[in-house]
C-alpha cells in the first residue's frame, strides 16, 4: 500500500490538500491493517486520518529546500520510464 504514497515536497505547482489527504489515508490504512475498517474502527480510523493529514501539511508547508522545484510531468514520466524497465525486466526471468 505504502508504494502508493508519493513524495509531495517541492512540486510546481504544490501539494493539493487532496494528494496530502490521500497519501494519510494511505499511511493510515497499512499502519492499521486494514483498507476499509469496521464500523466500530471508522470513527478512529477517520480521525486517525485526519490528524495525520493535519501533520502532513504543516511538515509541507514548513519545509525549506534550495533546489528548483519539480515538475509534476517530469516525474510521471521518469516513474513511468522507471516503471516500464522493471516490468520489462520481470518478463526475461
């Protein structure tokens, strides 16, 4: 689950609240161990999320980096580059 969690510092433009909440729900769900929690967990389950994505904006928003930010596109495109070669590779085992 956690492979789904995507650096979220320094992009131009920056993290949308949506990519910091999707990356807590993320967290939360491995640490929890579950995808999808009974309805006697929701209630800690989303509040569990909800402080986390708290923390991860602050951390975000404080962080201070000297290097030029990173386009969004260029990225996708160098994970899908980087993605292609491992399954490439899978298939010639």
């Amino acid at each position: 689950m956690c492979r789904n969690i995507r650096p979220l510092n320094n992009f131009a433009p920056p993290a949308t609240d949506d990519e910091v909440h999707a990356a807590a729900v993320q967290y939360v769900r491995k640490i929890a161990g579950t995808t999808k929690p009974s309805a006697a967990n929701q209630e800690a389950f989303d509040r569990a999320v909800r402080r986390v994505t708290e923390a991860s904006r602050e951390l975000i928003d404080s962080l201070v980096t000297t290097a030029p930010p990173k386009k969004r596109e260029e990225e996708a495109a160098k994970a899908r580059a980087r993605a292609q070669v491992r399954y490439d590779s899978v298939g010639t085992r």
